[in-house]
C-alpha cells in the first residue's frame, strides 16, 4: 500500500472538488512522483509519445499543473475541457466519490477558465519546458451556444465558429486536438453527436481551418483531431456493433477524424445508482465500473476504424492490468484519471510500467491478450 492510499481515508470528509484543489496543490510541489518512469516510445502521425499512458480530460481542466503532471512520468496529457469563455459550470452539489466502487459520480458540466488564459498558460509551458510530453487540447462548445441548438437557424454557424476560434488560439501549442460532444453533464451536448450530418456540419470545417492554420504555420504533419465517444447510444444503453456503427462509422470514412477516444463517462450506471439531484441531468459515472463498458466499445471500434485511424482507451483502469485490458481490446495509448484519484499520483507511471513489460499489439489487431 501506498502512502497516499494510506492518507487516502483521511481525505474522505472533504468535498471532492476542494480535494482535487488540493491535488493540484501537491503537484506544484517540486517532487519525482513517477518514482522510475517507462519509456515505451510510440509514434503516430508524426507525433512522439514517451510512453503509452496519458492523464485524461478533466483533470487539468485549465492547464495548471502540466509540470506536475510531466513528473509523473507519462506521455502525455489531454488539457480541458476548453470552451471559449468562461463558465462555472453546474450547481452543486455536481461531484462525490463512491470509495466502495472506485467510483466517481460527476455533473461538473465543463468549468472552464476559458481559452484565452488556458492558451496562455499553455503557451508559457511550452517556452519554459525542454519536456517531450505531449498535449491533446480537448474542446467543446459553449453550454449557452448548446441551449440553442434546435432552436435558432444560426446554431450551426455560431458552433463552428466557436471550434474554429478554439483551433485558431490553440493551435501553435496543441499537438493534436480532442471534440468532446459526448460529455453527459451539458443538455442537449450528446444529441449532436447522435444526430445526422455531425461529421459533414461541424468536424470536417474543423478539419479545414486547422489544415490552414498548419499550411500558415508551416507546420510539416497535418495536426489530428480525434473525437471522444460516449459508452453509450442514445437511450443510455450499451453500444451494439450496429448503435455504434451508426454513430462513429461516418467517422471512419476517409477525410473524417483522424482517431478516437473511447469512452467518456457513462450515464447509465449514474441514473443506475441515481446519484444526482437532477433526474433530466443524472451525470456520469467513472472509475472500476466503467471498464467493461470500454473494453466493449473499444473492440467494437477497432473493428470499425481506418488503419491510420488513433484509438485512446480511457474508463475504469484501478489496476495496471486495466491498462492492459484495454490495450488488448485495441487502445494505442491509455488514459487514467479516477484509478489516480484512488492510488495517487505514482499510479499513472506503474501502468505505463505495465504496458511497456507487455508485448507489443499490433495496431489494428483483431484479437484479445
């Protein structure tokens, strides 16, 4: 057991939001957290990545702690979610911890400082660091622009506009960037990944404007964009080979994204456990629950994607085995975030200590370790 699972049971009573303030706290502290960090060298579309292993999406939702981050010894990291402006997020109470599951129930509802301090911070790093750790800016529409959708004829422009600013502030610091439409914890946001013409009216003019930027910039590999998925379809449910299909397979097809991220947290085992205050809002669950789901859509995309197509495993990894699992189920790369929150910050280094110990997958394989 580790020291931080040994104070672990002291940090319950706090709220978990102040804990994970806290968190951010003890990262700034100047200290080796990875203890021996992996190298386990992958590259993908120009792209070096030191190890396998990278913290998930809502950690470092503003770009605070990429140094601390870097000291655990992974490959990279994905910052956000970024919105344009700024914004609070959802009422309270939004967050608690389920210690019995190593679980974490969520409805924050993208807080966001905004991209213009989260770019400049980005920027300064980027200045300051000869580090290899490389950066995925996840980004989203604003909640107040998803309130529209269906509702005002202009939503579509105003949707791509905002996505194209976001590219445009974030592009001389990002090495790839992340569309998080699959957050459960903004209305309406999951409906515009389920319905027609997503990747027609929103990503492929992403696709444009960051293809120029790159042109303008110089910059000799096209910068990827991947999309974050959801472990479910539209009701809730697990996905099928067909539900799936009929979401990512457009996504597939030649010119669309260049990858995914497999998968966001789940709305179906937060309504299960009826968790939120809000029955038209129940959150999402994350954490040891949510493995076999992305185990499952994971299989289910590999079968789906192009071979250049990236795969990011992210849910329910507790364990280095975890990792390993969703290597196995056709990850290239593997994020943690609640399994961290658990275990402290020397967790992300012994996955990547576990993935690297394995033998290479193929990309693309169709099989199970």
């Amino acid at each position: 057991m580790s020291i931080y699972e040994w104070l672990f049971p002291c940090l319950r009573p706090l709220p978990a939001e102040l804990a994970h303030k806290l968190g951010h706290w003890t990262l700034r502290l100047p200290v080796p957290w990875a203890g021996s960090a992996a190298r386990d060298p992958f590259k993908w579309n120009g792209i070096q990545f030191g190890n396998r292993i990278g913290i998930a999406a809502g950690f470092d939702k503003n770009a605070e702690v990429l140094s601390g981050i870097d000291r655990m010894g992974v490959g990279f990291v994905e910052v956000g979610t970024i919105l344009t402006e700024p914004w609070g997020g959802n009422p309270k109470p939004r967050m608690s911890r389920i210690p019995s599951e190593k679980a974490i129930w969520n409805r924050l509802g993208f807080t966001s400082d905004g991209v213009a301090p989260v770019a400049a911070r980005l920027g300064r790093y980027r200045r300051s660091n000869r580090s290899d750790l490389v950066i995925a800016c996840n980004v989203a529409l604003h909640p107040l622009t998803v309130k529209t959708a269906g509702e005002d004829p202009g939503f579509l422009d105003r949707a791509r506009q905002e996505l194209a600013r976001l590219a445009r502030e974030l592009h001389g610091c990002a090495d790839l960037f992340v569309v998080n439409l699959s957050s459960p914890n903004t209305r309406g946001l999951r409906d515009l990944l389920y319905g027609p013409g997503f990747r027609d009216e929103l990503i492929e003019p992403l696709g444009e404007e960051i293809a120029a930027l790159d042109a303008a910039s110089g910059r000799t590999e096209r910068t990827p964009i991947l999309v974050k998925l959801p472990p479910e379809d539209a009701d809730g449910k697990p996905w099928t080979p067909d539900s799936i299909a009929a979401c990512a397979g457009p996504l597939c097809a030649p010119g669309a994204c260049d990858g995914f991220v497999a998968v966001n947290t789940s709305i179906g085992l937060a309504r299960d456990r009826a968790l939120s205050p809000d029955p038209d809002l129940p959150g999402g669950l994350s954490g040891a629950p949510l493995l076999p789901l992305a185990v499952a859509g994971l299989r289910m995309l590999r079968e789906l994607r192009r071979e250049d197509q990236l795969l990011i495993g992210v849910g329910g990894v507790d364990r280095p085995e975890d990792a390993v699992a969703l290597q196995c189920a056709g990850a290239d790369l593997v994020e943690v975030y609640t399994g961290m929150i658990f275990h402290g910050p020397g967790f992300p280094a012994a996955c990547a200590r576990a993935l690297a110990a394995e033998k290479p997958v193929k990309r693309g394989a169709r099989h199970d370790c």
